[in-house]
C-alpha cells in the first residue's frame, strides 16, 4: 500500500492536506509535527513512505533540515510551504524534490494533489530525450526523472525512431533541434509519418534557437518548444502540460468508442478499428480468429415486464460475462440494444465452441437479480472464422448463423451452416 509521509506543524494546513490525499487515494498517512516526530516514523516498523510532503519551517528544525531526513531514507519529497526566498527554493530543488510549492492560494493544494495523483502514473509513462549530447541528454533525463516518469535515451534520430518503434509506453519526445547527420527537424517529420501527434507529443529543444526555426518545428507537428536553458520547473510543467493533452484525447477518443452502460467497446470502434487491429494479429498454425454475434432471447419481454432498470442490469451482468470468457487480446463490443460481438483472437475451433456453450450454460444458472427480482435470460450465437482478416466477410456469415440460431429454437450457437 503506498504510504505518504506528511510533515506539518499547523493543525488547519494538516488537516486541509490529509482531506487531499484522501482523496487521491492515498489513505496510508503518517502524521508528524516536527523533525522527531518524522524521525521516529520513519523508524517504525511498518514500511518505508513512498512519498514524503513536508513543511520547511518546523519547531525543531526551521532550515528546512527534514529534506535532509528524507534524502537520507530516499524518500521522494514535495515541499509544501508558507517560506519563500530564492535561495531556500534553488538549494532545495538543487538537493532533488519533486517540486517546491507555496501555500499561497487555495490553488496550490489542489496543484499538489493534482501532482500526487500523477506521480502514480507517471512510472508507466515513457518519456524519450533525443540529444547528440549525452551530457545535456543526462541533465535533461535527470530533470525529468524526478517526476518518476520512464525516461529512455536516444543519441540520433534512427536511435529515436527504433527506441519508439520498440516501446509503445513512450508518450512524449524531448528532442533537440540541432544535431548532426538527421537533425530534430529530420526526426519529428520521420515520426510524425508514423505516430499521430495525440498519441506521441514532440517538445522541441534548443540552446540557440531563433523564432523561424520554432515556427517551422512546431507547423510540422510539435506540440511545444522551449529553451534547454530554462529552469527544471518549467521543463517539467510543460512536460506536464502536454501530457495532459494527450491524456483528454486518450479519454475522448474511448469515450467515443466505449459503451456508456457496459464499459465494453461500441458499434463505432467494431466496425472502424477491429480490422486495423487484426491485421497485427499472429495466427498459430491449425488456428483461426473467430468472431461471434450474440443476441439475448426475448429481451423485449424483459424490458417490458420487469422495466428498463432491470434490462440495464441484465445488459451490464451479460457484459461481465463476456468479459470472463474473452482473453486480453480478445475485442469484445456492445452493438446496440441486446446484440453483442466478440472477436476471438488466436482460438481453435474446439476452445470457441468451449468457450461459447460454457456461455449458453453458465447464464441458465446465474439469473440476473435486481430491486429484489430475479430472471433467467438466454442468448442466441452465430459464429464464424476470420478468414484473411476478411472482417465484413465473417461478419455477415456469423449474422446469418446467429439468424438459424434464432429461427430454430434460440438459446444455443451456430458455428456452421
């Protein structure tokens, strides 16, 4: 369980910050008031903090001394204080905390749980610096690591491209604009024929960069520019920033291809993205992908006697239990209504025939409970083998089979004409 480390000697402002990690999840807290206090925390026998959030001026260390403490234990450390001068914040940004916040405006708690909250993202998300020279590749990797990100290295741009091409976890490209050979300008024209700018941001670095050479960088798909010589604390809030932008896209883009009520995939992402994405799919020798089309029996009765709450609940519980049949690589989307695809990846006649009559059985036994009623459904299945990723082909084949399921008797799968 992550544990933070909060050190602070003002009730309001401690209580204020202890609501706030509560509410980005981090529940384990250990409360001290000043540096002993923090001492013997760290001491106890119940595991180190993964985070530390502390106050420079305590009664028994006012200079700041508890960065020591935490450096000490390792502790990756936000300090989150009323005390500003330069020279305090340089020498304490300087001895590698995540950040250096003012209690200056309501606005700075929420920037620090906001912060927080991605701090447990950000060891997933991969972050490329592109530079010809490992010393300033090295500085700008170690200011951005300080977030905890993922950070790769790249010293050219066919370095950069492969590095990409190799880890799809890479989000965003710190990439300088003046290299020899393939400059930065080569590498973002290069990555921009292969990765949208949603899904990979380019932030363009320079020493010496005049305004002509910002504006061609970001017309051809940068998302930023900035000045290598700027402070770590903008690096990284532009970092931030842009990140952010990409996260709202990824969001907007699933919402438009999720269904609202099941959470599964929709008729959109089906019919426009499935068969991009099989073509990436391998294929064992003596096995197939497989799609199927599954229907519930009868559900406008169910609509109709048992109200519109009660289907819901019956489409939400049908989605989970395609979600248990169904493998990661496995697409399984809601249609419309009561109709329901699954495309199998990688699958052997005998374990999608398994797999679907373990289906047909296990709903005759699980009826659906809602508000205190309960009923059994059924569903009817057509299914069909993807053939030469011909995705429209078994479509309409499975569409026709899950009619004969339909027409002759419901409540069981058709795999074959």
């Amino acid at each position: 369980m992550q544990t933070t480390l909060l050190v602070e000697d003002a009730s309001f402002f401690e209580k204020a910050i202890v609501k706030k990690l509560h509410e980005v999840g981090r529940n384990q807290i250990m409360v001290a008031r000043n540096y002993a206090e923090a001492e013997s925390c760290l001491n106890l026998p119940i595991g180190e903090p993964d985070l530390a959030l502390v106050d420079l001026t305590l009664p028994d260390a006012p200079d700041g001394e508890i960065v020591d403490l935490c450096e000490k234990w390792k502790i990756p450390t936000i300090v989150f204080t009323s005390r500003f001068d330069a020279k305090t914040r340089s020498k304490m940004l300087e001895k590698g905390v995540i950040d250096y916040v003012l209690k200056d405006s309501p606005g700075s708690l929420n920037y620090v749980a906001d912060l927080i909250r991605k701090l447990a993202k950000n060891p997933s998300i991969g972050i490329l610096v592109l530079d010809d020279a490992a010393v300033e590749r090295d500085a700008i990797s170690k200011i951005v690591s300080k977030h905890l990100y993922k950070v790769y290295q790249a010293g050219s741009t066919d370095e950069a491209l492969e590095c990409l091409a190799a880890n799809p976890d890479i989000k965003l490209v710190l990439a300088d604009y003046f290299m020899p050979d393939k400059d930065g300008f080569a590498f973002l024209k290069a990555c921009r024929r292969l990765h949208d700018a949603e899904k990979v941001g380019v932030i363009g670095m320079s020493s010496f960069a005049n305004p002509d050479n910002r504006v061609r960088f970001l017309k051809y798909g940068a998302a930023d520019f900035v000045d290598k010589n700027c402070s770590p604390e903008e690096l990284l809030l532009r970092v931030s920033q842009n990140l952010d932008y990409i996260y709202r896209i990824e969001e907007l883009n699933n919402m438009a291809m999720r269904d609202a009520l099941t959470g599964l995939y929709n008729r959109r992402y089906l019919l426009d993205e499935t068969a991009k994405v099989i073509k990436g799919w391998a294929v064992t020798e003596g096995r197939n992908h497989w799609l199927a089309l599954l229907d519930l029996d009868s559900f406008k009765d169910i609509n109709d006697t048992l109200g519109h709450d009660f289907g819901d609940a019956v489409l939400k519980r049908f989605a989970g239990h395609l979600a248990e049949l169904t493998n990661e690589n496995d697409i399984v989307a809601r249609l419309g209504g009561d109709e329901f695809c699954i495309v199998f990846c990688d699958r052997s006649r005998d374990e999608v025939a398994q797999s679907l009559q373990g289906l047909l059985q296990t709903i005759q036994i699980a009826p659906v409970k809602f508000d205190g009623q309960e009923h059994n459904i059924q569903t009817s299945i057509g299914a069909s083998v993807l053939e030469d990723d011909k995705f429209d082909t078994a479509l309409k084949t499975a569409d026709l089979r899950l009619y004969t399921a339909k027409r002759t008797g419901r409540g069981q799968l058709v795999a074959a004409d």
